[in-house]
C-alpha cells in the first residue's frame, strides 16, 4: 500500500478535515503536500455530495442535499519541478471504496454507494455554491472565492472528466499551467457509463486513489498538447463482447425538427431510444434511465458526417442482465429484472 | 456463396445495370427481386461515387466528380410478408471487395480503394443531384423525384448509418415501414472510424454484401422500436487493447465561446487535438485528418452531464502505427510514418 | 484479390491438377512456382480428403475414404533468395471457402463443410498412404518416396499445426531449411477448437489463402527461432467474454491411476468433463465430442507445477449456444440444441 | 467491505493464528466458522511459505526454506446446508495483498512479492511436511496426519489450481464431497502465467480474499460435475491483443526422440524455445524462466491430433514488455529489458 499523503477522516465533512477540501481551481490554492517525479501515493477522498446522502431508502436526502458543498476535492498535491509548459504523467494505479472501520461512520463507499435523479429545480442551485480552497484564508481566500474556476465541469486543465475508461490501469499526460503542477482528486465512481447521462449517474462512493506520477519537461510544446489532457486506458475494465445498440439521429421528434449535425441531440434519442427498449422488459423509465447512468455502457459518434443528421449510438452490454435481452421472436421476457453484474 | 439475388456490372455504371440503382427512400421504388425471411443471398455493389475516382495519383478525379450520380443503392430486395410494423432482421454475414476479373474494369474495391478530403464549395453540390428510383418510370418515378428522401443521412429507415461497427458478423433490427421491407445496400467500406470525420472518410470500395434476413412480425410495438433500428454488433473486428485518447470540450478556443453541452464540438475538439499531436510525428494536417477518418478509432461522448462542458474523446489504437506514437520524454520518432495495418 | 499462383479445378483430385498435390515434405519436392519476397499471392486447395466426403446425410463415405490420397497440399512456392538459416515471414491475410462456380463440382467448401469422428481401425490406416512429390517423376520421385516426411503432423519445419489462431491476420516466422523455403498450403478449416480433438475435428473445407511473404535474413540465428516457427495470431478471431471452463488433472479415474504431470492426460480428462457435462443438455456423446472438436474453444496447460498432477482446461464460450449452458439452480434447459454461431 | 470470517495477523506463523492454518484436505479438519448461502465474506492468508522469505536481495532465504511448513490454507469455511452430491458455487469477488499496518511486520503482500526458482535437491523436500489440521488435536489430529491429502496438488475437490483466469471476477462451481462443504483458501499470486512453470512461478503474495457463496443442491448430478470442479472465469484480467507465440512439439531434440502426443514435452519444448528467444534479448535464462512463470503468459493445448506429434504453443503478450520484442529486419533491441506492466 502505497503512503497516504492526503488522508480523510470518513466520520467528518472535507471542511473540518485537517487539510480541508476545495471545489475551485485557482493558482492560489495552497498545495496539501508536495511529492517527487517518480513517486506513488495514496489519497483519500469523500463522496461528491460529502456524504450527505444516507444508507436509507428515503428520497428525502436527495431532495435536501446541500449543493453548496458539493465536489470538495482531497489535493492539491504539488510534484517537485513541475512547470508550466510540462506534461503531468498521472497513472491512476488503483482505486477503491472506504476502507475504514464502520465506527467512523457510514459514509457511501463503506459497504454501499448509490446513484440519483435529480429534480431540474434542484440542479438548478448547483453552480451557487461558496468558494474554498483549501487552507486558504484571508485575501487569498478572498482571491480564490472571485476568481476561482469551479471543479465540476471537464476543463483546459483536466477537471471533470466522468469518461468511464478513466480508471485503474490509466495514463493520464495532464498539461501543466501552473507550478507544482497541484493535482488533486475526488468524485470516485464504483461504475458508470459514457456521458455519466443521468448527472448523479454513477455509483457514487468515497475511497481511495492511488496515483503515480512523472514528469515530461517541455511536453506541452514537445507533443503539442495545449487545450487538453491526453490518456491511455487501462486495460482491466470489464471486458463484454456482446451489445445491444441504439441508435440516435439529430431529430426531434416531438416537434418533427432536425437540427444540423448536433450530436447531443443524436445521443440524448439513442438514450430515449434505449429506455423505451428498456421498457418492454418491465422497468420503469426512471430505472431505465438509473441504469444507463451506472451501467458500463459506451456512448459512439457514429456519423457525424452525412448531412444533415448526426448520428450517435448507445452500446449496452447484454451480459449485465441476467434475463435475455436480445429482441427475438418469443417477446420480452423479464421474470428477474435485476443486472447480473456491474463490476467496479 | 450464397445466391446474388443483385448482380452489378463492374464495368458499367450503376444507370447502365439490368436494375438500375438508386439513391432516393420512397415506397414507389420498385422492388428488385423478392427474397424468403430465413434466406441468405447476395447484393453486388459499386462504390459511393460510382467508380469516378480513377486508381491514379492526381487530385482531379476528386475535384471532378459529378456528385449528381452518387451514392447509388442496390436493391430494393422486397422480403415476402413483411408489413409496416414488424421488425426486420437483417445479418450482415460477410462483406468484401470486388471479386470481378480484371478485364471488366479497374473500380474502386478491385485491389485498391481511396479515401479523400472534398473542397467545401464541391461538397455544396452534394444535394443537387438526380433523383433515380431504380427501374421506375414515368409518373412513378416523377413522384419519387418529388417526394423521394435521399440516401446520404442517417434516417429513422436507417438510412446511410456509416457507424464503424456495422460490419461482419451484425444483426440489425429494422422497423420495416413499407409492404416487402425494401432493404438497399450500398456506400462499402473497407475500413472506418467512428464518425468517418472527413465526409468521404472511409476507404471506399465497390464489392458484395452477403444478408441473412429474417422477421420479427410486429416487434415494432413490442420492443418499442419505432424511430430508429438497433443492431448488436459483431464479434470479429480488429480487437485493439492498448489506446491514446484526446479529449475535446464544447469551448471554441478560436473564438473563446463556451457552447452548452455540445457534443458536436466536443468531439470536432477531440479530432483536432489529435490532428495536432499527430503534427508532431511529421504527418501533414490533411494526412492526420485522412488518417482519422478511415482508421478504426472510437468516438466516444464521454461526459454529458457536467455543465456546461460536452466533453468527447477519441480512442486511437496504437497498434496501428509501426512506431512509438505514445508520449514518452525522448519525445516523438517517427522515421517511418506509414500504419503498420488497418484490417477490413 | 491478389494473383493466383497455384490454381485449383475443385472437379478434379489432387493428382490430376495442372501441378499434383504433395504429401510429403522433401528437399526435392519441385517448386510450383517462384514468388518475391514482399509480394502477395494467391493459393487454391482442395479440402483434406481431396473431396471423397460427398454432401449427403450418408456416413459410407467416411467409412470407405481412402486415406492413402489423403492431406494433399498446394505448391511448394518458392521464395527469391531465402536460404537456411533464414526466417521466411508468412502473413496470413486472407483465407476462405471455395469461390468457384457450382458447375465445377460440389467440393466441401462450396456452400457447405464437415466434420467427422473417425473409427480406430480406419485413421489406422492412415499413415500407410503414398507418397507424392508434386511434378517430381522418375528417380525424384523414388527418392521423395523413401525420405520424405508426411505432412500430417506438426514439424520442426512447421508441418501441419492445427492451431485454433493461425489464421487470418497472423504473421508466422518459419525457420529456413532449403533453398527457397518452399511453402506450402492446404487442410484449411472453416473453424476450429484448440486441439482440433476429434482428429477430423474441425470444418473441413476446400479454398484459397492469401500469403503475403517476407524474409528475415539470417534470422534463425539472430533470434534463436531453430526447431520451430513462431507467430503473431490475428486480431480478429471471433470474441468471446464469457466462458465455462472444464478442469482436466492427470488422474485416470477409470482405472484410478495418477500420471506423474501428464498434460495429454489432464487435457482429456478436461475434455471428458466437458462430454459428460454437455450429455446434460441433451447432446449424446458423439454430438458433444464433434462440437468441442470444431467449436472455436481454448484448451490451456493450466498448471504444470504442483506435483503430481498436471492440471489442463477446456475452455468454452457459451455465446456459442443459443440456449443457456451456464449451471443454475433451475437445472439444465436446451429446447434447442443448435449453436447459435460459429464465425470463420 | 465483507466481513473478515478468517482473519491472520501477519507478524505471526500460521501454526500460533488464533485459529491455525492446515495443509491436509480430511473431512475431520474442523471448520473454522460457518456461513450461510448467498453470504459474503473475507479470508486472509499468509503466503504460501508462510513469509520465511524476507524482503532482502539475499539468495539464502529461497535455498533455507523449511518447505515442512508450507502451503498453509486459511479455514475450512463451512457453508450450512452443503452436503455431498451439491454444487458449492463460490465467486471470487475481489482479492488483493495484505492491508495490515507496517509495524505488524513486513510479509510478502505488504508492498512487495516475490517469484522463485528452487534447486531440485530442496524442492524435493517438498512432500515431507508436517501434517497440520486446523484446531484439530487428539486423536483426529493423528487420523488427519496418517490419512489427510495434501494441498499442493490440483485435486478432484478442487486443491491447489494455479490457474492464471481463477481470479477476481470468477465463479466456481466446486463438487461437494463432505458436509458443510469445507472452503479453504491461501497461496495468492499477484500475477501469473497459465502453468506457473516455476514451481514457485508466480509473484507470491499473502493478503484477502472476498468470496460469496451459494448451493446448488444435488447439482453433481444434475449436472455431471463428479471428479473436478468447473469454472467461469472473470472479465476483468488484464486484456491483451497482440502476441508473440512460441510453438512446441513432443520432440526431445536432446535425444532426439519422439513421445507420441505428449503434451507436457510440447509445453516444455515450447517454453525452452520462448526461453531461447528471449536470451537474444539480453535476458539470463534464469531471467527468461521467471518472467514466463509470473508474467500473464497462454499455455495452449494447440493440437493433440495429428500423430504422431502433440504441439502446444505459449502466448506472450508483447505489451509487457517495455521494448519491442517482435522479430524483424531489424534484430533484437532492447536497452531497457524491464516489464512494462504486469497487472493484478
């Protein structure tokens, strides 16, 4: 096990941890701890909401939900002689949910997870939240709180990524912007699919990441990586070869209007297409749409090349289902509606 | 080899043919031949642009191509007893160049095939072309001139669909919307990515297509499949483990706009982050776009949740390149820049 | 379609081609024809049997095959310049059945292969058959005849390998023994299992390879490759994810013996579990032992290690059945028995 | 995570655990705890020689191995309700090395393993162990020593599989031979290859492992699963696509003889030759051996049919190599001879 250099207490919230967590992105957040080129770590992260969802089956909790502390991140972590101009090698060695003794809570990660809908109203408060940054006070406290780059989307500098490939096995080739590099982490998923699609989609969890870095002096410019982090995936992602796929063009059908190559509108009706499938075999649409949030579905731009229609597809492995989900001559059958295994 | 119920002339033009082909979707055009659900057969094909494109080395058969004649289907093959409302099964059990002696010509798909990079202002002329309904005359066929909707998209009919995987080995559901399902096939690849990015992206060949087809009788309600078909993919493409992805977002950094959640420039993001690295090895811009379009990458909408950032990415398998195209601190070698093999 | 350099009349035996098939392999075996390195090319054969096995439901023509004609292949080519000492590269770039019209004959390939199960009395007979040189004629002839090796088995000069992988998309480097090298090709199968167990196991057929070759001079030093070939297989074998695995130790339980680490003995013992597993299902003996023969299963010298038991597996996927094969509380349930898809 | 059933504290010998290890299989070794079907839950392990190897560059370590204590499995679990005649149906759900603080010692599993070769005269030692039986004492204490199987080999219950797939992601099905069923585990690999050539071949770790338990009762019979268990691999090992095979014959060119299909002679003839191989590469062939043993390496059963000849073939996947070990014009180059990645 490689050493903890940001360690989270899961009984507590990231603002009372020792070094306390940041949903902005700004020069001046203070660095957590600084480690080598070459070196492994651990760092130890809570939930995106920080745990204020419970291991209960009320509704209520999402409802109530705090947004204005979500996405605190552990980091950031600074590596020695990082530059602007450098690539940040990142390789995500392992990650996994809480591994604390039960008396220090019940955190999601500690035996459970779980994913959501969220009603447009509540999402809606979502970019209102209050600033921080770490052990940052004062005027740079003040700084960070004006000009801070919240942590929730993907960015220039990596951000939010929710690909599903980016996980145990990755390489990631961070270009650096600012000195010491400061990578942080958080928002562990146990499972999801492309595009994340239901917001809260994945199976949110706390835990722990492992990470190994390494330095390219100058490979920002060297291999012309400006805008965007480069990766390699990993290779022990859970291996199907076997899918359903559906299909989407740029149409919407409800008010029989096509807009000019949009692949977002091509992807979100190979999801509707997919839940209405889904349908046939007893589930609900809101569990439909749970399942292509959390499940290891793969989100394709197919076409985007025959005007005037887009096309995108939605890969869904058959062998997650523990019934026979292929169309056949015999109807849907659904006795058991439950996934057979959606491995992390 | 299974019977060629649609036989092509390699040496004639798609208007010269015993049926001739077309390129309009109307339920006036005339069916071919009739064909039995649970019978294979086979459709001959020519190239999309009917073999202008010359196998030579000068740019003027692209700049001089009359897209009035393009993408010319063969078929319709009517299938006995399908009705509005059922799903059709279609296999694709095999796919292939031409197989014609040399003397009846030299198409595209007789050794060689070609892919291409079209000026803006030719593309233009793209949807002014003829329209064609296969044996049709008269009022018919001045009808489906009128009314005749064009092959080139992807349609709720299925339409050109030009998704990587749509190959060797796939079933495909079609809802059937006509009396005799009228299945057409046409537009061969021999090799794709996702998106096929460069509008003529793939390596195009004239050749066969070999079908199983089958019904599925009013699976369109059953399974909820009214807009669009779905497919389960094969088993037997290039199988690739080890991929440098690039990721876009929906930020135009040309103009420094934010575009909400728009996965079409996400992924045209995506695609110029690679051509830019790709630069870096001594490819020429216009020799990376090529190179994307017709080599089996993965488009993936990777992230459509976090607003306001689209984030897409694409999967470029290594494997394909006979050097080192992986970010390494020796920095990029390339003494030879061809790909080491794109398989059909 | 790269130009054919042994042609084949698929009306007519081995002995009676324009050049005669060969069963043996000898330094003197005449070449067919002469090839350059880094050219591709064409090779047609007939099936194992040289076609005695008729298309009908009879089983008289295995009974009566006459194996004295039997495994005769096409060529040798010769290769400009290869020498011993050499490596001769081979890529497999293209294999299929017979593309020949129907008049010419009903050779298995031709819409239509097989597989067998061979008494003992008959395969033993197998080795009495006659020797063959091709063109070779006179005191050649006698000498091939008295020296030269059969091509049934597997050989230090590759000989007849049987290996489920070697197949389209594989590059073999062969050792250089002769002048020449002299390759050649034949027994092609449509599909495979790892151990081909039946003897006659796989889907026999009749025609054609595309090779393309290459040389490596000097390499059976350069890389120690002396007493056997070594190879690359393809990318496109069909994928499979999921599989159930039979486990095989050197223990003969009929007669309750241990074999001190015998892995022929574990393997079988692998593939009876598997036998009498399928039984199960409805299959009789003779039907589950065909279809692990031709079934495109892995077979795996799991553990060679723990003394004294070797231990082998059977490993087979069950996307191949269309029933579910997988053991369950339920119990076995096969209403129908077929595969649901064996690809070339 | 699962609750630990079996728990080992690694600064101690399995002979003064709270509950000793075993390394008999007997109906009479008592069960350390019961489980119930359709339960989760978590064993530890020491590693197989109970850590007598230390962390250290020292050779004396492997060549002083008192082998009287090794192989000591952490159990038997019984499962209630398991009698002779059902299917003990176990998953394996997550394995992994040891998670105990520093200063309980420092295990193979804590950061660290090892893999080995073991000279023939120590390794002969190897089945002159003490025999050991959990909490037994007495007079079942003695009828285990007289009467008790040993662990090492793969048995018909089961036993030491060494098996590369039979890890995170599998489901076994075990033939229960013994009320309550009786599940024991111990000797984790970190990585290995299919055969664990070495003896001692794979990267030796203690540490959990996560199993879930069911029964399918009288499944023996219902499904013929008498004499070996059989399993479902998982889908997360690591995923190769490209490698370089070794073929081997049942040929001693040594002597120059001939065993008739003798597979375990092929598998070796093919490692020696893989072994030769890789000596061009700059590696000992002491090196060479121990990276076939522990790296994820294909043993396969490749042809067992055409006499007299068995032919197996070995699969190195290339990407573990951190240079490019195909053949080529080129020879061999390999400045850096490290692995690249070996996986868990």
């Amino acid at each position: 096990m490689p050493e903890v250099v940001f360690s989270v207490d899961q009984g507590k919230s990231m603002s009372e941890q020792a070094v306390p967590g940041h949903n902005r992105w700004h020069p001046d957040v203070p660095v957590a701890t600084m480690v080598r080129p070459g070196s492994d770590f651990r760092v130890e992260c809570r939930e995106w909401t920080d745990a204020q969802i419970g291991n209960n089956d009320s509704a209520n909790d999402v409802r109530d939900v705090d947004l204005s502390r979500a996405h605190m991140l552990s980091g950031p972590i600074g590596v020695e002689g990082a530059e602007p101009g450098d690539l940040l090698v990142v390789d995500i060695l392992d990650l996994g949910p809480v591994q604390a003794p039960q008396e220090f809570g019940d955190a999601p990660g500690q035996g459970w997870g779980y994913t959501g809908i969220f009603a447009r109203e509540n999402g809606g408060g979502f970019l209102t939240d209050n600033s921080l940054g770490g052990t940052a006070t004062g005027e740079v406290a003040d700084r960070i709180a004006r000009e801070g780059a919240r942590t929730v989307p993907a960015r220039e500098n990596g951000g939010n990524h929710d690909i599903k490939n980016f996980t145990r096995g990755s390489r990631v080739f961070y270009p650096v912007h600012v000195n010491d590099a400061k990578l942080s982490g958080g928002d562990l998923h146990f499972s999801q699919g492309d595009g994340e699609i239901t917001f809260c989609g994945a199976i949110e969890m706390g835990g722990f990441i492992d990470f190994g870095v390494d330095l390219i002096k100058g490979g920002m410019e060297t291999y012309a990586v400006t805008t965007n982090p480069i990766f390699m995936p990993g290779n022990v992602e859970p291996r199907y070869s076997e899918f359903l796929t559906f299909i989407g063009i740029s149409v919407d059908h409800e008010n029989d209007t096509n807009e000019y190559l949009n692949a977002t509108l091509a992807y979100k009706r190979a999801c509707l297409n997919a839940v209405e499938y889904l349908k046939k075999f007893g589930y609900s649409g809101e569990q439909a749409y749970l399942l292509l949030g959390s499940a290891p579905i793969e989100g394709r731009v197919s076409g985007i090349v025959d005007i005037p229609n887009a096309c995108c597809s939605l890969y869904l492995p058959t062998a997650i289902f523990d019934f026979d989900v292929r169309p056949s001559s015999a109807g849907p059958v659904s006795a058991d509606r439950g996934m057979a295994a959606i491995s992390s």
